[in-house]
C-alpha cells in the first residue's frame, strides 16, 4: 500500500497541517500518540476503536476500525491536563482570546467531526512508518514554513510575559519577532534587555538562569539553596524524559503529558494514587524519586569538596572521590552540574580525562568512577543490552510454563522485577529489539 493511500496517515498529516504542527504524530509503547506544543490550551489525541494496540489481540474477524481526533487539555493549572473536551467547550475555544488555543481548537473541531474507518492493516502500516523512518520516533521538527504560520498567529499579544518566555527561551527557533522577545524579557526581568544578549549562546543561557531566579521569586522562594534544588532538578528531570513546572511553590512533574508527582520546597514528593496507577507510571514515580535522592546527594558532596587544582590554578572542578590514581570530578555550569573522570596515565603520572556526564548521569558516573579504580570488578557488571537479552530469555521462559518448582519460579520472577526496576524502558526495549529483528528478516 502506498503511504498517500493510507487513510490514518492521511488524518496525521492534516491534524499536523491544519494546526500548523502544533500537534504531530509520534510512536510510543501503547500505539500512535500526538506530542502537544505547549503554546495551546488545546491539544488532541487519536483514538482507535477497537484499539489494535491494545493490551489484548483483536479477533482474527476483525479487519477495521474508526479513527477519531479527540480534543483535550492541554492546560497545566486547573487539574485538567489530558481530559476529553467536550463540543460545546471547544467551540467556546474556538473564540477563545488566547490565538494559539483558537487555532489549534478551530482546527481540531473540524476534524473531531470526521470520523475515518481505516483498516488495522494501515494502522500497522502508520506506526512501523513513524517508528522506522522519522528521526527518534517521529518528527519532532517543525518546518520553517510551520514556524513563520505559528509566528505569524502572533501567538506573543495574547500570553503573559513568564508564559511567552516559558516557551520561547527553552526554542532552538524564534517563534516571535526579536525585539518583541527583547521587550518581554525587559518586561519580565525588570531591566533593559539588550538584543545582542539574546543573539550570544553566553547571554542567552545567563538570560535563562536570571528569568528562572525571577520565576522562583515571584512564588515566594527566596532561598538560595532551594532554588539551586529545583534548578538542577528541573535540569535532570528534563533530560530524563520528564516535563516539569512550578506550580504553587512546588515543582510538577508530568509524564507524557499528564500530572505524576509534586516536589516540595524540601525534596518530599507527593502524588495523588491516581496519577501512579499502573506499573509505568509507578516506576516513573520511583525514578523521580531517585533523581532527587542522587541530586540531594551530589550537591552537598559539592558544597563540601574542595577544588582540584592538579592541572590548572584556576579549575572550577571539586574533588569528589579519588582512588587508585583515578579522580571523579564535578563542576558547576550553566548547564547544570557536570561529572569528568581523570586517570593518572604513564611513568610520569600525567592526568588524562577519560569521560563528562551530566548531572541526570550521576549514577552512571560513579560506576564508571568505581570501575576504572577497581573498588568494582567490570565482569561483575551487565550492559542495559545484556540486561535486556537476559530479561527477554527468563520472561519467555515463564511464558513458557517449562516444568519448573515454585522456588525456582519464584527466583525468576524475582529476576525480571528486578532487571524492571533497574533498566528504563525494559519492555519497550524488547519491543524495538525485536522489530528490528523482523525487519531485517523480511
């Protein structure tokens, strides 16, 4: 089947055409999902009856299925985030003052009203064409022509000034002309903002840590200390997947797309049952919980390490640990906090840097720190890729049901809940792993 054929891909590229890309298709673990931009109140998602990517096969008799675009929110405050919109409150959107949230809503009306019967086979179709020919997934770029349309809507004139700059400091592209971007960063910050600050990598990142410090400032929180905590931790938490946003001088973390869990001012983490209700998203919550422990843990190793002054007078690298002519390093950078390895290399016990990770990498750090100086033996270790072909063996063998004890049951289920815990994304590594084994046969 020719794509242009396709009816399912057909209805992506006119929901991401009609809404100027502010809705584009992507391929994730339960299907074909839309990433939302986060200019619009009003987002979609596609809904498939009966789901062909569902947990459970379809019968063999069914052969079709209807393909709908759902509105939903797409709005952070309120408690809203991800519910359906109704047709009467989407069309009260379509007049709404926010243009973003107007055009995407317009758009989304019309094609909410058209429902398309597609085959399961254009479905399968769809998602191994999203999956296997767009860079990471799906096309997470948006075109010139899509960025000068967005821009055009003169999204800016209907949005705060924190709300403008929410979206459009964290854009590789300017979505808004320049000097209005330099009138709400004057705004927002309270001083003259000059152009060339913004046009510099330099000026551009200290404009992001100075507008950051006057967001946690207008939520009441002053401490030094507690907005260094949730700088970096908004800075890991990003780079791990997650998105966040300070919200009543807590920080919410969401996952694809939805409310998961609060951080307060102290590190404590709260959530409300619903938003951790399956094991995805329970593991989600266990890995928040993990990078505020690691974070916590290497920041005061870095108030209390002294600097490492072995190669320059002028390092801003601290000592955090040493060993065996092996030093892990780490340093404090616009970016965030970041790790380096050095190793004491030849007869004359020169230092050579072997590696830099970030700071969502701490943990990766010190075990590549605890290799390279022997406290740990590698063989003893296990790639994310040799812990998943060991994963996909034991699970195939309980799937199996081999004659087997219950101890012994037990020990491999103990296994597979472990290796589950400890690599991300476990089964939907399996997933692509074994597509790309298909492909490659075909």
């Amino acid at each position: 089947m020719e794509h242009e054929e396709n009816r399912l891909l057909k209805l992506i590229n006119e929901l991401r055409e009609k809404t100027f890309g502010m809705c584009r298709a992507g391929v994730g673990p339960f299907g074909i999902g839309i990433s939302n931009m986060q200019l619009s109140h009003v987002g979609a998602v596609i809904a498939l009856n009966p789901d062909p990517f569902g947990t459970e096969p379809l019968p063999s008799d069914i052969k079709e299925c209807t393909a709908v675009v759902v509105p939903i929110c797409t709005e952070r405050k309120g408690g809203r985030y991800g519910a359906r919109i109704e047709r009467e409150k989407l069309l009260e959107l379509c007049e709404d003052e926010d243009r973003a949230t107007q055009a995407v809503a317009k758009a989304l009306f019309e094609l909410s009203e058209n429902p398309v019967t597609i085959s399961l086979q254009e479905c399968y179709d769809t998602h191994d064409l999203l999956a296997f020919t767009e860079p990471h997934g799906h096309d997470r770029e948006l075109a010139a022509e899509e960025i000068e349309q967005i821009s055009e809507l003169r999204w800016y004139e209907s949005k705060e000034a924190d709300e403008i700059l929410q979206f459009q400091l964290f854009q590789e592209e300017l979505y808004m002309p320049l000097h209005t971007l330099r009138d709400t960063l004057t705004e927002a910050l309270g001083r003259e903002v000059e152009i060339p600050e913004i046009q510099s990598a330099e000026g551009l990142r200290e404009l992001r840590k100075e507008w950051k410090l006057s967001v946690f400032h207008k939520q009441g929180i002053h401490s030094p200390d507690e907005i260094e905590r949730f700088i970096e931790l908004e800075m890991n938490l990003t780079a791990s997947g997650f998105e966040t946003q300070m919200v009543e001088q807590r920080m919410q973390v969401s996952m694809d797309g939805k409310n998961l869990c609060q951080i307060d001012r102290k590190g404590g983490i709260q959530y409300a049952p619903q938003d951790v209700r399956g094991l995805k998203r329970e593991r989600a919550c266990i890995k928040v919980k993990e990078i505020v422990n690691s974070t916590e843990e290497y920041m005061n190793l870095m108030k209390q390490a002294a600097l490492w002054t072995i190669n320059t007078p002028h390092s801003r690298y601290r000592l955090l640990s040493e060993h065996n002519g092996v030093v892990l390093l780490g340093e404090e950078s616009a970016e965030g906090t970041r790790f380096a390895i050095y190793e004491k290399k030849g007869v004359l016990g020169i230092w050579s840097q072997c590696c830099l990770y970030g700071g969502y990498q701490y943990e990766s750090a010190k075990e590549d720190f605890s290799v390279r100086s022997g406290l740990v033996n590698q063989n003893r270790l296990f790639s994310d890729r040799q812990l998943m072909e060991i994963y996909r063996c034991v699970s195939e063998t309980l799937e199996m049901e081999y004659p087997m004890t219950e101890e012994r049951k037990t020990g491999l289920e103990g296994i597979v809940d472990r290796m589950q815990s400890i690599v991300p994304d476990l089964d939907q590594l399996v997933y692509e792993s074994d597509a790309q084994e298909i492909e490659q046969t075909m």
